[in-house]
C-alpha cells in the first residue's frame, strides 16, 4: 500500500519474472487480485465500527499486457449504500498505461 485516506487506496506491485504466463505477461489474475484488494481498502476506509466487507462480483478488463516493471492500482469508492459498496480501480504500469480497469460491487456486512 503506498497512499490510503478516505474512499481511495492506492497499491504498487513489482511484475516478477514467476508472475509471468505462456505468453510472456503477466498472468491476469493476479492483476485483479491487485486491483480487488486496492478497491477493498479504499471501501474499507468508510465502513462504520459495526461494518464489514465481502466481494459479491467483480469485472474486469484487460487493456494491455505487461512483462517487467510495476503495476499501480488506483482505487475509488463510487458509491456507498445501505447494503452495497461500489468501487472502482485502474491499474497502470509506472509508465502511467493503462493495463486493466476494475469495478466490484461489495455487501456490508453488518455485526448483530
């Protein structure tokens, strides 16, 4: 995590040579899993004492392929209701290109 405060998380994440798939890049999964945590964290930023969070669906998608250097994922929460938080997260090379573009929709869970 490099920066964290109200509705935004922003992550980094260095592409590593075993991260890589068949085709040389880097394997997508594991940039979503970048980008759903970023957007976990920056709703995590306006949740009440008595409020949790679990993804319920998750889209992504893939701009561009990376082999080398570092992922940076921007996160921003969109819009927080009664039982649903929605964010979203764009993942970049240190470059500033896009790579991949994700929105999650999230349940409050609510301590009884």
């Amino acid at each position: 995590m490099v920066e964290f405060k109200d509705g935004y998380a922003r992550f980094r994440m260095p592409v590593h040579p075993e991260y890589l798939q068949g085709a040389k890049k880097m394997q997508g999964g594991l940039i979503v899993a970048l980008a759903d945590e970023a957007i976990a964290h920056a709703m995590m930023s306006q949740l009440a004492p008595d409020e949790g969070l679990t993804t319920i669906e998750l889209k992504s998608n893939f701009l561009a392929g990376v082999s080398s250097g570092e992922l940076i994922a921007t996160a921003t929460v969109f819009k927080k209701g009664q039982s649903l938080i929605i964010g979203d997260c764009l993942v970049t090379d240190e470059k500033g290109k896009n790579i991949c573009r994700v929105s999650a929709t999230f349940l409050l869970l609510k301590e009884k």
